[in-house]
C-alpha cells in the first residue's frame, strides 16, 4: 500500500472520529490529511509517468542504434 493511501485512510479516520466526538480539530486535521494523500498521489502519479517516458526513450534510442549499425 503506498503512503498516499495511508494518508488518505488516516485521515478519513481522524475526520470521522472528530464528527463522532465532536472536536472540529481532528475532524479539520483529517480532512488536511486526505488533501495531502491525495497531493502526494499525485506527485506519485507523475513520477511514474516520467520514468515511464525515460523507459520509452531509452527503448527507442536503442531501436534507432540497432537500425544504423
């Protein structure tokens, strides 16, 4: 599971228990929660998209060595 789901999770926990009890903090401090584990997925999500393009690019460059040997 990545940290950006934990994230997300802790927080919808921490917001539900501050509705429950009545503290607005917690329930504030969970909604923050949720918005950085959703901020964080997707740094995660262009991360990945990056290294997918430097793979692809590699791949490519590798294509273009074996044509012109």
């Amino acid at each position: 599971m990545r940290k950006s789901d934990m994230q997300k999770g802790k927080g919808k926990i921490k917001e539900a228990a501050g509705k429950v009890t009545g503290n607005e903090r917690m329930e504030t401090e969970g909604q923050a929660d949720q918005a950085a584990g959703m901020a964080r997925k997707a740094g995660e999500k262009v991360r990945e998209a990056g290294e997918q393009a430097r793979e692809a690019g590699e791949k490519a460059g590798d294509a273009m060595k074996r044509r012109s040997s």
